[in-house]
C-alpha cells in the first residue's frame, strides 16, 4: 500500500491542493432552508475503508430534507447529498480496490464525515468502478434508486411471472422498480403522470393515471387482482386502494413512504422490514446504464453555488426526474 499512502496530507501538502473546500452542512436540525449554510471547511482525511473523492456530480433527493430534519440524527454538523461520482484523491488504509485518479460513484459517508455529497470533496464509504461509456451525472443519480428499489423488490418477493402495481413509478424510485422488475419477468402496473408516463411505456409497462377510478383502471389493466404492489409514490392516503388493488391482503402492499398508514392498516413498511441493503448490485445496474439498458432520468443539473434554487426545486414537489449538482461546473 506504499505507493497508495492513505493519509491525505500527502494529496494535501501539495501546492495545488487548497486547505479548505465548499460545503453544504447544517450544524442543527430543522427546515432545510432554515439550517443548511454553504461553509468553507477543512478537507476531510480518509480513515480506514474509505476514500476521498474529488466530487464531480451529487445526486440529491427528498430523503436530504428529512435528514435535516432530524432522521437518522448523529454528531453535528453533517453534510447532505448522499450519492456521488467523482475522481479517487486519496484512499484510507485496507482500501485495495481503487487507486488516486479513478472515476467511482457510489455512497457519501454522511455519518462519519463532517460533511457529505454536496461539497467539492466527499468521503466515501461504499463505490464502484464507473464502467466505461457512463458520465458522471448519470452515475450519481444511479446509487440510491438503484438500491432501494432493488431491496424492496426483493423484501416483496417479486418473481418472474407476478403481476406488479408500481405506484408512484414517476419518482425515480418507482421507475427504477419498474425497469428491475421488468427485468426480472413480472408484468408491471404502474401509476404515473404525464412526464414520464410515454417512456415507462416504451419500457414495457402498463400505464395510467392517479386520481378518481384508479382503482378500476388498474384492475381491468390486470384483469383480476394483482400479486404484489410497491408504494413509491409520496403520502397520499391512498394505500386503502392498494389494498383493494391487491386483493384486500394488506401484505401484499408494502410502502417505502406512509409508515403512519401502513401500522394502522397492516401493510409492510420498509421501516419495519428486516432487510440488508444490497449495495453489491449497483455495478451491475451501473453496466446496463453504461449499456444504456437502464436509466434514472436526470431533470436538472445546478453548480453548488446555486444549491438553494435546487432546494426550492426538490422541495415544490414538481423536480421531475433527478437533481444533480456540479461541484466541478460540469
């Protein structure tokens, strides 16, 4: 490991490397636009099993807002932005896998670091190889949609042959679960609006709208009750239908979003599911995006200066696909 010394200050001794570098943090908890502050902090080193990363794309999502609200709550201040692609600048002691300049996406460590994705350097504590032919901003918008709807796919019990409700498949959990699912053989339902509702089609899913009758559409889509029903969709009382639409079983129905709900009607949660995220199937999902045989669709891109119009964005609830911001201008 000599010629990959793991301490950072080797990297940050050098004359070109500054001392500081841009970070989001919040230092306590409460509405993100109240607590979050872009700050200039000292670059953080590696410790063992992990690395630094130039930060070249920073995925955000709805899950960052909640963090700042005290989900998950731990030592102060942290970061947000929990995804990211990047260049290997330094690598901590027991890392053999990657060497200084390699492009990787995967994982902020958001616990353990003083800050996380949104800032010019990040350490992280879970990548890969960016296989080739993959641009940074697609492959950060890959790691979290890609493993939570993979895991809760599999908690469900999707098999080939099962037919699949998707609600909510515009968010970009929901189409990620439509295109795993599709993969693995189940004919897939999925509840969309108007953005992506033609290229969830295209893909090889049963299509139709929220609202009034939703229920009688998709059984007739169907044509008898469905197997199984993944709720990706943001809380909105509808999980009473879904159980309707599942047969009445409220097993059948697990939600990734209405833990409230869920306890009160039966349905899993995945709060409540003993489940070990898979992270280990990333790369394979990366190669097909790489393949363009997967993707998560990216909305808008932001340079970090322009973080809070981003946060205003994400938080009306109309961002329409994945926010990604550049701490590198990309």
């Amino acid at each position: 490991m000599e010629n990959l010394d793991t301490s950072s200050k080797n990297v940050n001794n050098q004359t070109s490397s500054p001392a500081t570098m841009r970070a989001i943090r919040l230092h306590d908890y409460g509405e993100p636009a109240d607590v979050l502050r872009m700050e200039q902090v000292e670059i953080p080193s590696p410790g063992p099993g992990r690395i630094r990363v130039t930060v070249r794309a920073c995925g955000l999502n709805p899950v960052d807002w909640v963090l700042c609200k005290g989900l998950y709550p731990g030592k102060l201040p942290r970061g947000i932005g929990l995804e990211v692609s990047g260049i290997v600048e330094a690598v901590g002691e027991g890392v053999t896998d990657v060497v200084i300049g390699d492009a990787v996406l995967g994982s902020a460590d958001f616990v353990g670091a003083p800050s996380a994705g949104a800032a010019d350097r990040a350490i992280m504590d879970y990548w890969i190889r960016i296989p080739a032919g993959l641009e940074f901003v697609q492959a950060a918008a890959l790691p979290m949609a890609v493993t939570i709807a993979y895991n809760h796919l599999k908690a469900l019990g999707v098999k080939s042959g099962h037919t699949l409700l998707v609600h909510g498949a515009g968010t970009m959990m929901g189409f990620a679960a439509v295109q795993i699912a599709l993969m693995d053989g189940a004919n897939v339902i999925a509840t969309a609006g108007d953005t992506y509702a033609d290229r969830l089609r295209s893909l090889g899913a049963a299509v139709t709208s929220y609202g009034d009758g939703m229920v009688e559409r998709v059984t007739e889509l169907a044509g008898q009750p469905v197997d199984l029903v993944l709720d990706t969709a943001p809380v909105s009382g509808i999980l009473p239908d879904l159980i309707r639409i599942a047969g009445g079983d409220p097993r059948r129905v697990l939600t990734i979003s209405d833990f409230g709900a869920a306890a009160k009607l039966g349905v899993r949660a995945s709060s409540g599911e003993d489940q070990t995220l898979r992270y280990d199937v990333l790369g394979e999902f990366a190669q097909y995006a790489a393949e363009g045989k997967f993707t998560v669709p990216v909305a808008q891109t932001f340079a970090l200066d322009d973080w809070r119009r981003a946060l205003d964005i994400s938080q009306s609830g109309h961002a329409r696909g994945k926010l990604i911001l550049l701490p590198a201008g990309d």
